[in-house]
C-alpha cells in the first residue's frame, strides 16, 4: 500500500511511522534514508522465467542473503507468462520487499506493460517516496539488446520494450541519482549506456557479452550492499562473485563483467570525440586510411550474436579497437587511457582475454533502419559523422579482382585491385566437395574460414591448405569464423543438441609452444537470436551423453555459400571429457576450394574455383600432419 500522510492527522501518523521504524523516517530534523541502503529491482521475468525460471532462481538467491542492518530490497516483478515460484502471478505487476528471508507484498497493481516508460517511472516514484536511503542501487533485469537494442521485454504485451531514452525520461523526471546503476542482463555494457548512466549514477554494473541465465550472485551482492561501505568496493565483489558462480557452472570462458566510474565519463567521452574525429578525417583521406579501421574492427572481439549463421549484433570491444589503431593515430592512445579511467574493474573469461570493458556499436552487418535508429542517439557528432559519410553514397561495385584465381607453384592465389582495400572488411576461403556423378552429383560445403595467407601491402592473399578441417570427435563441422584477435579465433559452427537447434562455439587459442601454434577448446553452445533478435543469456556445457548432429550445406550447385541448403551430417554423442575439437585429415581425394571477400556493407564476392587434388592419404597426414605453409594438394584446374 502507498504510504501517503494526509494533512489532517500529519503529526500522529508521523509518531506512528517514526516509532514503528519507517524506512528512511528519521527524528530530529534527519535527511530521510540517512544511515540506510537501498536497492532496487526492476525484475521483468520475461522468456528467461517463463522458460527456465531464471528469475525465480535469482529471487531465492535474494532471500538467502543475510541482509546487512538497514538494507532494504525492493523488487517489482512483472512482464512473464508464466512464473515458476514464491507465489508470483503473471497477470498482474507486484511489489515486494524483503522481511527476515520472505517477500513481503507491498503491493499488487493491474497488469501493465515493464516496457513501458510509465511504468518504470511509476516504479522509480514508489521506491524514491518509500524506500529512501543514503546508498541507493537501481537494477535491471531481463535480455538486453546492446546499442540499439532495449531491456525489459514484456512478453504479456507484446514484448514492448524499454529504450535507453525512456529510461533517461522517466530518471529525470523523477529527479533520481543512484550511487549505482546495473543491467543484469546481455551487451548492456556499451558506450551509450555509460553515456545515459553518467546523468542519473556514480557507477554502473553491466556486461560486454552475453551473460549465463544464471545472472548475478545477488546473495553474495546484497550481503557486500549498505550504506558503510565503497560503492567501488561493493561494485567489485559483484563482479568477482559473478565471475566464480559462472566458473562453477562450467560457463566462466566467455564471461564478462565490467564496473564503471561514471566520474570520468565527461573525460573519456571528449577522447572518443576526438579519437572519432580522426575517423571522420580517414574517410576524406587525412591520417589513417578507412581500410585500417575496418581491418581494426576485425582484431578485436564481438559480441552477440556475429556470423553468416547467427546473425549480428553489431558490438566490438572499443579498447581492442582502440587499441588497433594506436598505431595510426595519437587519439587512438588518448583514448586508450580514458577507458582505463572509466572502466575501474572488469572481470573476463578465457574467451575474452585483453576485453577493456566498454563495447561500441559498429556495423559489422550493415543495416541502413538499425543505423539510422543508432544516430539518433549517437553520442559523439564526429562518429555520426563518420557512419554518414561512409553510408551516404554506396558505390555500385566495391570489391573488384586484378586475379580472380591462379596457381603458383601449385598454391591457388587471388588479388584485389587498390581501389577494393577502402570497401575490405574480410578475405576467406570456402572449401566444397564435391559428391557423386551426373545427375546425383551434389557439392557439400565444409565451412569459411580464414586460414590463408596474406599481403596487405599488394592486396595477395593465396592458400594454406592443410588437408585438415576442425572436428568434433570423428564429424567435421562446418563453421565461420566470429572473430579474429591476438589471443584467440573464435568459431561457430551450427548443430542439433539432442534434435534441437543450436550453434556449438568454440576456439583456436594461440600457443607458441603448440603444433601449428595453438590449441583448440569449446566454448559451449549458444542457441544464438531468438524469434525477437534477442540473444539467448545461456552458453552452456556440452554434457555427457548430448548428441551433437553436425548440420552442413549442401547443393545441387556450387556458385555461392547462401545458395546451400542446411542439411543434416554426422551424429557425435558427447563422454565424459565434455566433447574434444581437433583437426582431422580430410577424407576425400578432392576438393574445390574459393576466396571469398566481404566488404564493409555485407555484400559478398568469390573468386574461381580451384579443383585440388590430394597429395597425401587420411593415414599419411593423420601420422603427419603438415606445418603451416606446407600444400597437401596439387592445383589440378581453375574454374570459373
């Protein structure tokens, strides 16, 4: 029930309310909430409940954390189908607090949407008039979308939605400041949240990546949370208590979690204007050139959902981008240092080894409505300015060959013409093979990968072909490739878990004083974007007895990779060593193998085809395998 004082009886309800200990209600004249902590739970259950009790599972984290003295936990919950325990309805909005371990109805409302901006802000009022207190935390929870993307999707309406611009108008107009802000929930740790953040918080709490269903530790958060300790302080334990509850669960490798100090906001925002200026000046040929920008965006780690098979999410980590162009620009190290003063803690898995903290959209995919909804709010006028020129006049031809496909001393070999290198984004290779003869004849493709090698400098790039292809036990996996960083490749290849689809990630991690110079590991499988392009929150472990069907594509023609069918291949049930990637020597005698270029805007180009022939048997290259840059095959024909 709303506590609301009514002037006629003001000064007995206030003896009343005073000495039966009303939050924040103090004598002698106290600021209200002195002494006191308070967080605040936004919790739109969403799929993640309705699916697999996400929310519930968190909540009885909540009530068995031994609450430090004067600590309130309000929590509002909401916008599921369906809630799978502590009595939660679904057809209705209920407010809670937390009393001696249980969840106290504070009060039930009718139905109405957690994605809409009325009622957060409905939500905010109730908290700030009954619940003030001296440190204050507002979190989020449910799937996040990243730059362009929203929180709190409502399943009871639709799911509507709350954009970071809602949020901003209903904190604002509510007069709110938090000594902490945190979005337990995917990709949320972007630029533009900071950007929102720095107006209403003093630090904020959200992650790069995808984060595990599981979400936070909050018995382990609220237990750190009063009003005696270091926001900074509090901030840290939940990221470390993050970070150990995901390695417990076997899904610590792609796990990230950042803290903000949003004091420094103001100084990185004016590096990222400059750094982005010298952006702008590439694009009109002054200072680095665009080509290094784009091959910058491709060294460093993405988010989401990147690839031909998962679709994009278009986020990269802006302290690898940055730190790709250090090199061409001084602004780059400016910049550099501004998001080591932002980002004052952050934890990373294994799979997310040198990630600064802070993600920024770049349009990895480009996508002209998803663009133009980021510049609305792009908070720099340099980078909107940037995207704008590049996007404004796209040319009719963008990638064109000097040499569509040679060999040379038997290894296949292409060339791009210079005017190509502004529009390169990616140069791949396709392998095919070919299957049967006549009219039963049929190509299967193995996969793209970026296994080749390169002149930058001349625009060359020419074969390394092993005779070997990533594999999950015996079944060769057909896959592409996320990304490519300094300490890691990362793959995904699609496949059914036990009859149902997922992407199985995993990747190759640099190791000099490996064979070849590094090892393969897997990450866990990612059921990638749902039917609303949000991404699912659970990377999880492949398990003992999972059948892992490896799903591929296949033609009756071989011109282009998006022309093949999805089909499915071989069946691997998982052991008790959790699944192992190896190479393994490619059965078969021949193969055809393509370049293929993508440029900034998403377009593909491929080159001939070039039929090789094996030199050396299954045995041979599974006895001895080859070093890089040693050909198993001869360049039998080049074919258009």
């Amino acid at each position: 029930m709303m506590r609301k004082i009514f002037s006629i009886v003001t000064a007995i309800v206030l003896l009343v309310l005073c000495a039966g200990g009303l939050q924040g209600c103090k004598p002698h004249g106290e600021p209200l909430g002195k002494g006191r902590a308070a967080v605040y739970l936004y919790l739109c259950g969403s799929s993640l409940e309705t699916k697999s009790g996400a929310a519930t599972q968190n909540l009885s984290e909540i009530l068995s954390a031994k609450l430090p003295e004067n600590t309130d936990v309000v929590i509002e919950t909401g916008g599921a189908k369906k809630w799978r325990g502590h009595g939660i309805a679904a057809d209705a909005l209920t407010r809670y607090a937390v009393q001696d371990g249980t969840l106290k109805v504070l009060q039930h409302l009718p139905n109405a949407s957690m994605g809409s901006g009325e009622t957060f802000s409905e939500f905010i009022g109730f908290c700030l008039e009954n619940y003030p207190a001296e440190k204050t935390a507002l979190i989020f929870w449910d799937h996040g979308g990243g730059s362009t993307g929203e929180i709190c999707f409502d399943e009871n309406f639709g799911m509507s939605s709350l954009n970071l611009e809602e949020i901003g108008s209903a904190l604002k107009a509510r007069n709110a400041r938090f000594d902490l802000m945190g979005f337990d929930a995917c990709l949320m740790a972007t630029a533009e949240t900071a950007a929102l953040a720095a107006n209403y918080a003093d630090y904020l709490l959200a992650s790069e990546e995808i984060e595990p269903a599981g979400g936070w530790d909050y018995t382990a958060f609220l237990e750190a949370f009063s009003a005696q300790k270091g926001t900074e302080e509090i901030g840290k334990t939940v990221c470390d208590s993050y970070m150990a509850k995901c390695v417990r669960a076997g899904k610590g490798s792609g796990v990230t979690l950042s803290l903000f100090d949003l004091s420094n906001y103001a100084e990185f925002a004016a590096a990222f204007d400059a750094f982005s200026a010298g952006l702008l000046s590439a694009v009109d040929g002054d200072g680095m050139e665009n080509f290094h920008i784009v091959n910058a965006t491709q060294q460093t780690s993405k988010f989401g959902a990147n690839g031909y098979e998962e679709g994009n999410s278009n986020l990269i980590d802006l302290y690898g981008f940055a730190k790709a162009l250090a090199g061409f620009d001084e602004r780059a190290e400016e910049l550099l240092l501004g998001i080591e003063k932002l980002v004052s803690y952050n934890v990373n898995g294994t799979g997310r080894s040198g990630c600064g903290g802070v993600s920024l959209y770049f349009p990895l995919k480009y996508d002209k409505a998803e663009l133009e909804r980021y510049l609305a709010f792009c908070l720099s006028e340099n980078y909107k300015k940037y995207f704008e020129k590049i996007y404004s006049d796209i040319p009719e031809e963008t990638i064109a060959f000097s040499d569509r496909g040679s060999a040379e001393g038997g290894v296949f070999q292409i060339s791009l013409t210079e005017e190509s290198r502004k529009y390169i984004k990616s140069v791949e290779f396709t392998l095919l093979q070919p299957e049967g003869e006549g009219n039963e004849r049929t190509t299967k493709c193995m996969g793209v990968d970026n296994d080749a090698e390169a002149d930058w400098e001349t625009l060359i790039f020419w074969s390394n072909f092993r005779g070997t292809w990533p594999s999950l036990g015996n079944a060769y996996l057909y896959y592409n490739v996320l990304e490519d960083s300094e300490h890691h490749i990362i793959f995904s290849a699609p496949v059914l878990v036990n009859g149902e689809r997922s992407n199985l990630r995993f990747m190759f991690v640099w190791d000099e004083g490996a064979f070849n110079g590094g090892r393969y590991e897997i990450i866990g499988l990612w059921d990638g974007l749902d039917q609303n392009d949000l991404a699912e929150k659970e990377i999880r472990p492949l398990k003992e007895g999972d059948r892992i069907t490896v799903l591929t594509r296949a033609s009756e023609t071989a011109q282009a990779d998006g022309e093949f069918e999805l089909i499915e291949g071989e069946t691997v049930t998982i052991g008790a060593d959790g699944g192992e990637i190896k190479e393994l020597p490619l059965s078969g005698s021949e193969f055809e193998y393509m370049f293929l270029v993508t440029d900034i805007f998403g377009n593909r180009f491929y080159s001939n085809k070039a039929v090789l022939r094996m030199k050396y048997s299954f045995e041979e290259l599974f006895d001895h395998p080859l070093p890089d840059g040693v050909s198993a095959a001869d360049v039998l024909e080049i074919l258009p």
